[in-house]
C-alpha cells in the first residue's frame, strides 16, 4: 500500500477530532476527502504530515511507520501539502516565494552562506531551476517576478501548489484548493490536479466543492465528527445514505 493510517486517533483534551480513522491512499489516484465543518478533515492531514502527533494508531508510508517523525522528515521523503489559507512572502517575488520550497532538497549550512562557497551557488542555482520549472508548470511564468502581495487570490493558491510541488514530492496533500475561487478558476485549479497525477504525481484533498470532487476523484473517504463514515468511489459515496444524512438531506452532494 502507498499511504495508509491505521486507526489513526487524535484527542484534544476529552474531544475526538480524530478518531480510529482507516483510509488507504491510492497510488497515481486523485484521493478525497469531504465532510461536514468540523469532521476532522485538516486535522486528519496535520496527523500525517507531522504538523500534530497522534494519539494513538499509526501512518504508514511505502511500508515504513512514519506516525512519530517530525514534518520535516516527513516533507524528505516525498509527503508535501498545502493549507486552507495560503500564507506568502508579500513582499517577495513569486519565484523567490517558490525557490524556497526546493531548499528542503539542499545541504548548504551557515559556513556555506558566509564563505559562499561552490555548493551554496550550485544548489541556489537547482533551487531557481526547479522553481522556474514548476511555475512553468502551473502556469505562472508570467507572475514569477510580480509581488506576491500584487498576485489574485487564484494564482496565490497555483503558488501554493507550486511551492508543494518545488520539495520534489511523490504526494501531495491539497487543503481546500478551490476555496475562495470562482467555477472557472475551480475548473482550472481541477485540470492542474489531473495534470500532477499525469506526472505521476498522487493526490489527496480535502474540498468543500462537490461538483468537483464527484468529477475528479477516484476515491473519497467521509468524515463525520472525527470518524470514518464512508468510503468509495463518487457514485458509491452519492448514494450512500448515512452520508447523505451527514450532509442535512443531501444538498451538499447534490
């Protein structure tokens, strides 16, 4: 299995935020999940990528147990995701925003940054490389030397993905992408998402849009107050009544 949580817990004082959730993530699949405000969604993605420790149950990554590693290790080896809101640098460039994403791949240390040495130029020059390249690829060249504090609301969430996309990941995990964007926007944020799975690259996100998640994904888990209610592909999950019941009659999912 690619990625998969073993009753995966999280407690927050007595509260349940997550709880004894199972969910395997497909590999070169469009994974999401979906469920009510509140559900645990982004903090099922913080038990993950290492931003919260669980309180019980396990993450396992290519076969190895990665429950208890910091985000950091985590990001290493190949597990990036973006959040609901997306927090630049404003007064930075775009492409300076990007090139900070690939530093997570670099070596150089402080004695590198004072006696600026031939490895520090060579890998700031792979880190302006490999932004360059993943603007190119959401389709943000144009913006790579514009403010980012100057950019709309849609090509920050592209800047988003790209930053994710810079650390060289085999997953990404997308929080809310389409929040806040409009259909045509949302259209293209969803054919960047099938463009990364052509690359070979895995998707899960968390989306409040269902339109989109019944067209795009291939498989979607439903939370509902912390625990796994359903599992399946669009068709399954639209028909499925206890989630139809999650979502107040249904007019979420329609």
């Amino acid at each position: 299995m690619f990625l998969e949580t073993k009753s995966l817990t999280k407690k927050f004082g007595g509260l349940f935020a997550v709880n004894s959730v199972d969910f395997s993530i497909e590999k070169g699949k469009i994974n999401a999940i979906i469920g009510p405000n509140g559900a645990g969604k982004s903090t099922f993605f913080n038990l993950i990528s290492g931003f919260h420790r669980p309180s019980s149950g396990a993450v396992i990554f290519k076969g190895k147990d990665i429950t208890t590693l910091p985000s950091n290790k985590i990001a290493e080896l190949g597990i990036a995701r973006t959040f609901q809101t997306t927090n630049l640098f404003e007064q930075s460039t775009v492409l300076d925003n990007v090139i900070v994403g690939h530093r997570l791949r670099t070596k150089s240390n402080l004695l590198d940054a004072v006696l600026r040495t031939k490895r520090l130029k060579s890998e700031e020059k792979k880190c302006r490389e490999k932004a360059i390249e993943v603007l190119d690829f959401v389709g943000l060249t144009h913006a790579a030397h514009k403010q980012a504090a100057g950019i709309s609301q849609e090509e920050k969430k592209r800047v988003a993905f790209a930053l994710a996309l810079a650390t060289n990941p085999e997953i990404v995990f997308l929080d809310e992408p389409a929040a806040g964007v409009n259909p045509d926007e949302t259209e293209g944020l969803a054919l960047l998402m099938e463009k990364m799975v052509q690359k070979g690259i895995t998707v899960c996100l968390i989306e409040h849009k269902m339109q989109m998640i019944m067209k795009l994904a291939d498989k979607i888990m439903v939370l509902n107050y912390g625990e796994k209610i359903a599992e399946g592909t669009p068709d399954e999950i639209k028909n499925n009544e206890t989630v139809i019941k999650a979502y107040l009659g249904g007019s979420a999912i329609a």
